[in-house]
C-alpha cells in the first residue's frame, strides 16, 4: 500500500498528470472500480495541488483551463458514485475560483439543461449543488452577496423554468416508472438546489413566484406512488428523500422568511400532521419523520402557529399522534442495540447530529415546552404516570412502558441547550430531577436482579444527562455505582458506563476544582484501567485490518482510559509498566488500518497523560518502551498518527529536560531536516516543537554535524507561508537562544532579509505581531550578545536606514497592541533596557528614545501579571467539523508557555532597579537624558521609577 502511494506520489509530479486521470475516469473500457479510484485520485490531487498559499494555481494554466473545460462534462456522463468524487473536485476548485476566475460555469450549466433528458439534468444539478451547498454555514458578507447574485442572475429563471417543466413531465410520464424515478430524483436535487439558493436570503426570483413554488412544493409533499415505493423496510425510496428535501426547505422559510412565507404555513402544517399520522413505523420513513417533526417545531417556535397547541385536548393529541409513536423504541430499534451496539450508541447519545424519530421528538417536545411549559409539563406528567404504573404492574414484560416514561421525563425536564462538557445545565422548575431519579430510576442501577439492558442504559444515560444538577455528595454515592457497570455483559451497558463515568470526571465547580477528585479515584485505578483494556481488547482476531478496525470500534472506552489518568495524574506511576503494554499492543494493531479518528485521537491523548504524569519518574522506561512502536510509525509513513506521535516524541524529551540528547533523538534530527516531512503542513507544529526541544539539548551536536543551515533551511521555508509562518518565528527564537552568536554569525542577515521581504510583499497583521514579539525578545537579550543595537546592526547590514521606519510604524504601534502577559512582559523588559543600555538609541535615534520611553510608561500602567495557570486539561470536541483537519494538538501534553524571564516577578521593581542601577553605572546618564529629552510631564512619569 505505502509503495503504491509512494509510486502514485511520484507519478503525479510529471506534467498532465490530473488530466491522466480524468482520461482513465472517462473512458468506458475501464472498470468501474478503476474509474472510481481514479477519480478519487484526482479529487485528493487537487486538494493538495490546486492553489498555493496565496490562492495562485499551482498547476500549469493549460491543465488548468483543460480541467475546467472538461470537469463538468465528464461529471454529468459518469456513474452516480463516479459523480460523487469529481462533485467533491468541483467544489475544491469552486472554494478558490468561483466566481471571478470560474465565471463561465454558471452559464455552462445553464446552456447543458433540458426539458426532456433527465439523467443529463441530474448531472448539471449535482455539479451545481456541490458548489452551492458551500454557502450554507458561511457568514453573510458582500463578497459572499456579490457571488450568489452573480448566480442568481443566471441560474434563477433558468432553475424555476426547469423546475416547472420536470413538473409537468412527472404528470405526463406517471406511467413510465424508469422514467419518473429519475424525475423524481432530479426533483430531489432541485429541492436541495432551492435550499441552497435561499440559504443566506429570499431571492425575488423565488419571492415574486412563492405562490406557485409552495403550490408544487405541497403537491410533492402529498404525492404518492406505490411504484416509487421501496421494497425494503430499512432503505428509503426517492419519494422519501423527495418529501425530507421538501420538509428541509419548509423549515428553513419558516426559520428565516416568515414575513413572506406565514400565509402559506397552515397548510403544510396540515400536510406534516397528516403525514406524521399516516406513515408507518418502518425505519426507511426515519429520516422522513424525523424532517416532518423537525418542521412543526421550527412552527411551534413562532407564537402565533404554536398557539393552535394551546390546549389541553389539542395539547394530548400532539403527545399521542406524534410525540408518543416516534419516542417509543421499536423492534428495529431493539435490532440494533442488538446487532450494532456502537451504531445505536452514536444514535442515541444526546447532542449527537442524526435525524433519529426520537431526537426529533424530544426537539419537538421541547419546542413546545418553550411556549407552554405548564401545559406541556403537566399533560405529559400523565402520561409518565401512566407508563410507570404499566410498568410496575409487569416489570417483566412492560419494560418498554418505563423506557418510554424515563424518556419522557428527560425531555420535558431538560431545558436550554446541551453542552459537551457539562450536559444540561438548566432544567424545568416544575420538575424535580433528584427526586425522579430516587423514586424511579436509582434501583435500576443499584438491583442485582435480572433487569433489561435497556433500562440499566436508561438510567445510566440519565445520571449523564443531569450530572450537573447533582451535588458532590450525591456523586459520591452515585460515581461507584457507574463504575460498577463497567462490569456488565451488555455492550451497550458498558459503553454508556464509560460514557457516563468519563463525563463525570471531567466535571468541576465553579472554583474548577473536580466533583469527583483523584483521591476517591487513584485506589480503583488500576482495577478500573485494567478493565477498560480488557474490554478494548477483547476481540482477537486474526486478519490484521479487521483486528485494527474492530479494537478502534469504541472511541467511548478509550476516551475513559484517557479521563482516568488525567485525574490520577502522577497515581499512574506505579502502573506504567502494565499500561505501556497495552498501549504499545494497541499502537501495533491500529497502525495497520488507523479506520476511527476519535479512538486514534483518544489514545494518543491518553499515551500523552502517561508522558506527562509518568515519564518524569521514569524516562527511560517510558522512552524504551514507546520509541520502537513510535519509529515504525515514523519509518512506515503512517500519515494519520505522525502528527501525534511527533508531538510525543517532543514531550518525552521534555519530560527529562537535563544531560546530553539521548542516541534516540540524535539519530531523528537527519529524518526530521528532510523536506519531505515539512510539506504536511499537519505535520509543522509538531515538527518545530520536537526540533526546538532537540536543539535545547543537542545544539552541540548539531553544529558538530553542520546540521545548522538544513536547521536555518527549515526556518526559510516555514517564513515564507502565511500558514506556517507562526511556527518559523517560533523555531527561530529557539535557534537564538541555543546556537552560540558565533555560530549564527554569517546567518543573521540572511535571517533578516527573510523576515524583511515577508513584511514588505506579503505582511499580515500576525506577522506584523508576531514580529514585533520577535524585536522584544532579541532586545531583551543583550546579556546573550543580542540586544537592540544587535538588531539595529543587522537590520542596517539589509538596508541602510530601514529601522527607524520600521520602528516607528510596526514596532511601536505594534507593542502597544500587545495582549498576552508574557509578551507585554517581554516588550518592558526590551523597552527598559533599551533606554538602559542601547548607544544607538542614546546617541543616533534621540526621538526614538523618548517613543520608547513612552512606550514604557503605556505598558506600566497596568503592568503585565503572570496568569495563574491551573491542571485542568481541555477537550478537543471530537465533532467539530474542524478536528482533524491538519494539526490536532494533543492537550495532554500541550506545551506550557515558557516564561524567559522567569526570575523577574514583580516587572515594576526590576525596572526601577534594572534603571538606577544603569544609571549609577552611566554616571547619571539615564537621569540627564530624561532631563534634555522628556517633557515634564513625562519626566514625572518616569521618576516614579527612578530618582530624577
């Protein structure tokens, strides 16, 4: 596999190689797999090879103009999953050419509609909707305005006019079934067109022609046709997808254009209760269902239509008719906790994203509680009473009827929105949760009698859910028994343990110390991990990538084993050698196919836990056991894990900060200069901190290998990007600090004219930052043969007279808009000593002297404070659409911000002294140019630090 893509990696360096590819998807005579694969090659190509940094082509513009010109067409004659791929493509190109150097698309996908050939029309709707569907989640702005009424102007009329016509066709072909499913589905694509093209406002295209569009958009609503039915009880058929596209638009015009749309909502109101109240319990009607619920809550937030609940009677209708059906588990939910206990637990985890009947009716629910909390609260009250005397009338058999009241209950108490952190964290007064729990759903948790999976889940997922209306004394009853079910045979049991047990050691007070604390969690640590692996790593199977995918299956477990140590924190010492086993065993497997990025994430964070509580007692224990595992990673280029396994690798030799560089790392510092390494930008902040971390130990060796210009290499390269350039500064500094004047000599111009031309052709606000930090930190270091006049120096060996330009209109400006402590910190420690210390400010820049001197004064009138930093370890939240998208930072072992100075702690006594003390030295210097160069006021400003 590595070989194939090290082949493919070479390949796509010649030129026309993306054409190549888009050859071998067009021509028939290849396998649809080979198609397939080659368009999946192209898509990845383009993500890395399309624009530069600065959104140049990085292409030739012949391939360029070729890949446009051909991209559509091809797309709208290949197979469906073919199209899927080259859709992705358009839309990478889309992301940096649409619409000023792509500005014929629009026009090309206009003039390739027809009236009578659907299957060409799906094609043009599929390109158009990878490229419109961007703008979804995008803020609003004129640049994003500017692009949909470019496409407005052309696409609109001609889209209403194709939509009116595949209507009519529908009509005219209801006897053709082929042909009707792919009017059917072209209507799909045209429904998400339409959201697409209402997404961030109401075009008047759309606006001017309402009536008409709901018209047909309530005709589609109703439709039906047994012959579009599908076969099988699980998959949808195109009309339910249809109708789901439909209730989708519906709910978005009346979240966002109820002015225009209100008179038509009755009416679909009317559709949805119908549909709600007709359609079966089959899981292909999930998603359906699911958007219909969806649509009256967005209802039943406008006060107007909601007040059609306003009624006891109306109100248990809503309950029974809707809310009831779609909140009761059925036998295919049962399946699946069966059959895919993972899959259910995704389903059915609060906050998750999928259009599940229940979620849906929660939401519904709790739309409805929002408007009516009394009404709703005591209606629905009935009916938990009701499922709860079922229940204890036949606990054997009516277990259903106390899942249904436990969720129930749970939808009409929780209130506000859920957070990953702490649950919900309001709740609704008219409810009691703590005295629910005593009275009906603690015994489930506390029993040893035979009781149904389910309500074990229940009652676990109940403590989850409220774990923040619960005191620690209450926990500390409570977190024991959680713990317990770990224990359990069921795995959908055990996994919400974990879940729950997890989230709980995760909770802190307002004063951000934990609700459960490590004291009550160290005595069953090693029980309580040793468990957690067992279960990990139950399944032994023999085909490596199954054995790799089935271990990684449960990301919930590993994120426990995570949660654990960073609450034991240093309580993991004694039990590393056990745990480095079985994270070293799971390592091996999950290299061959890395299938689950949250388990991947979640065991190297907790390999990082281990680092940093236990690597510092025992580094050579740690080390030996985690480099080979680590190296193989690094040798096999297993591109998922470099990134973390980088960062580790950085850790680990900070844990053992003192003695020579161990052979280990001395034998990384030839692989980690290659460039190759450096071209995954997911890979640069990893890299940088274990060569920073590698030069504070083995600057010595380094020179001794002449490896300083490959190091200074590095830094060119990483300055020269805007989304690298952060990390170049940052090994910079490192370089400053560890390599010996001397050895830099013959560099620091080089170094400088890079900094210099970035700043004059492609400055950024960052860098402009960033280089301001950088002056200060240079100017603070006279002591360490820089200092200002050092800077000043080599700025002058660039280009005579550059500085007092740049300092006056970056440096300046910029120190005054410097926020974090540490570098205000920095710049009054650089400002104090350049009015202490510098001649060419004393001398050459007398003005400048005074700016600076100011610029001191700013920053002491609230004098830099050091934080004070707390243990508490923050989550990445794992559904984020960002994570794992480049550089995932490990937050186990996040580097802690590294103070220079960390002997100065009150920074407005050591510059009162640091300045008499040059002033003694100078012979009264300091005080005579205060009084030749400063204002009086100014004079008065400074004595409060010195004697003037």
């Amino acid at each position: 596999m590595v070989a194939a893509e090290l082949a493919l990696r070479h390949e796509e360096q010649k030129p026309g190689y993306s054409v190549c590819l888009l050859q071998i998807v067009a021509a028939e005579s290849f396998s649809n797999t080979v198609r397939l694969a080659s368009a999946l090659c192209f898509k990845n190509f383009l993500k890395r090879n399309w624009t530069d940094e600065e959104g140049n082509h990085k292409l030739p513009q012949k391939e360029v103009v070729t890949i446009k010109q051909e991209l559509v067409g091809l797309m709208i004659s290949v197979p469906p999953n073919i199209q899927s791929q080259l859709g992705d493509a358009v839309g990478i190109i889309a992301d940096s050419d649409f619409w000023e150097r792509w500005d014929t698309l629009v026009d090309d996908l206009v003039s390739r509609l027809t009236t009578d050939n659907p299957t060409i029309n799906v094609g043009v709707l599929q390109v158009a909707h990878s490229i419109f569907k961007r703008w979804r989640p995008l803020y609003r702005s004129d640049q994003l305005f500017t692009e949909i009424n470019h496409v407005l102007e052309r696409f609109g009329t001609p889209f209403l006019s194709l939509l009116e016509s595949t209507d009519k066709s529908i009509d005219q072909n209801k006897t053709n079934k082929p042909l009707l499913r792919q009017l059917i589905n072209s209507l799909n694509l045209m429904m998400k067109l339409f959201y697409d093209l209402s997404c961030q406002d109401l075009p008047p295209a759309f606006e001017d022609n309402l009536p008409a569009i709901t018209s047909l958009l309530q005709k589609y609503l109703t439709f039906d046709d047994p012959s579009l039915n599908s076969d099988s009880d699980d998959e949808s058929g195109p009309l339910e997808f249809l109708k789901s596209a439909i209730l989708e638009v519906l709910t978005l015009y009346v979240q966002k254009y109820e002015d225009a749309f209100g008179t038509h909502v009755e009416v679909f109101v009317a559709s949805s209760w119908k549909l709600l109240t007709t359609t079966g319990q089959e899981t292909k009607y999930d998603i359906l269902v699911s958007k219909a619920v969806q649509f009256l809550t967005s209802v039943t937030r406008i006060k107007q239509y909601a007040q059609a609940f306003n009624d006891e009677a109306n109100m248990g209708q809503v309950i029974e008719r809707v809310v009831l059906p779609n909140l009761a588990l059925r036998d295919s939910d049962m399946e699946l906790f069966e059959d895919e206990p993972i899959e259910f637990i995704r389903r059915d985890l609060e906050g998750s994203d999928n259009d599940t009947r229940r979620r849906a009716a929660t939401d519904f629910l709790r739309g409805l509680m929002s408007q009516f909390e009394k009404l709703v609260t005591e209606v629905v009250y009935k009916y938990i009473n009701h499922y709860l005397s079922e229940y204890s009338v036949d606990i054997a058999n009516k277990w259903r009827s106390k899942d249904t009241a436990v969720y129930l209950f749970s939808s009409i108490a929780a209130t506000g929105s859920i957070t990953a952190s702490q649950g919900f964290k309001s709740t609704n007064p008219l409810v009691n949760v703590i005295e629910f729990f005593q009275n009906n759903i603690a015994r489930d948790l506390v029993s040893d009698n035979a009781i149904e999976p389910i309500l074990r889940v229940d009652a676990i997922k109940y403590l989850y859910t409220f774990r923040t209306q619960m005191s620690r004394e209450q926990w500390r009853d409570a977190f024991p028994l959680l713990v317990r079910h770990l224990a359990s045979p069921n795995y959908v049991v055990y996994t919400y343990a974990a879940i729950a047990v997890e989230r709980v050691l995760a909770l802190v007070d307002d004063t951000r110390r934990p609700i459960v604390e490590k004291d009550s969690v160290a005595p069953l640590a090693k029980d309580l991990l040793d468990h957690l692996f067992k279960l990990i790593e139950k399944d032994n199977l023999a085909d490596k990538n199954q054995a790799a995918s089935k271990l990684q299956e449960n990301e919930f477990l590993m994120r426990c084993v995570m949660r654990v140590m960073i609450v034991i924190k240093d309580g993991i010492i004694p039990l590393t050698n056990n745990v480095l086993q079985h994270f070293v065993g799971i390592t091996e497997v999950i290299c061959a196919n890395p299938s689950n990025p949250r388990f991947c994430y979640y065991h190297f964070e907790a390999i990082g836990a281990l680092v940093r509580f236990a690597a510092p007692a025992q580094p050579q224990a740690v080390e030996n056991a985690l480099y080979p595992p680590f190296a193989t990673i690094l040798r096999d280029d297993v591109q998922d894990f470099m990134p973390y396994v980088i960062q580790l690798f950085a850790a680990l030799l900070e844990a053992n900060p003192s003695g020579p560089l161990p052979d280990y790392y001395k034998s990384l510092i030839s692989p980690i200069l290659t460039r190759e390494l450096w071209l995954s930008k997911g890979n640069v902040p990893a890299l940088v901190r274990l060569l920073s971390s590698i030069i504070a130990r083995g600057a010595a060796d380094i020179v001794a290998n002449h490896q300083v210009v490959p190091v200074l290499g590095i830094f060119q390269q990483l300055v020269l990007l805007k989304s690298t350039d952060m990390y170049a500064f940052e090994l910079l500094e490192c370089v400053l600090t560890y390599f010996s004047p001397s050895v830099l000599e013959t560099y620091y111009v080089p170094i400088m004219q890079a900094l210099l031309t970035r700043l004059e052709k492609s400055k950024t606000e960052a860098f402009s930052a960033r280089f301001v930090r950088l002056y200060h930190f240079v100017s603070a270091k006279g002591d360490q043969g820089l200092g200002t006049d050092f800077f000043i120096k080599i700025v002058d060996q660039v280009q005579i007279g550059i500085f007092v330009p740049l300092y006056l209109n970056i440096i300046l400006p910029g120190t005054r808009k410097l926020a974090r402590p540490l570098d205000r910190k920095t710049a009054v420690i650089s400002l104090t000593k350049t009015l202490a210390d510098s001649f060419a400010f004393a001398e050459t820049y007398k003005k400048g002297w005074v700016y600076t001197c100011n610029a001191l004064l700013e920053l002491l009138i609230n004098p830099p404070i050091p934080s004070n930093t707390d243990d508490i370890i923050a989550d990445h939240d794992v559904d984020d659409m960002s994570f794992g998208v480049g550089f995932t930072q490990l937050t186990t072992i996040k580097r802690p911000v590294q103070d220079p100075w960390p002997d100065i702690t009150n920074i407005k006594i050591w510059v009162t002294e640091y300045l008499n003390s040059a002033n003694a030295r100078g012979n009264g210097k300091i005080v005579n140019y205060a009084k030749e160069r400063l204002s009086s006021e100014e004079s008065k400003s400074l004595a409060t630090y010195m004697q003037i």
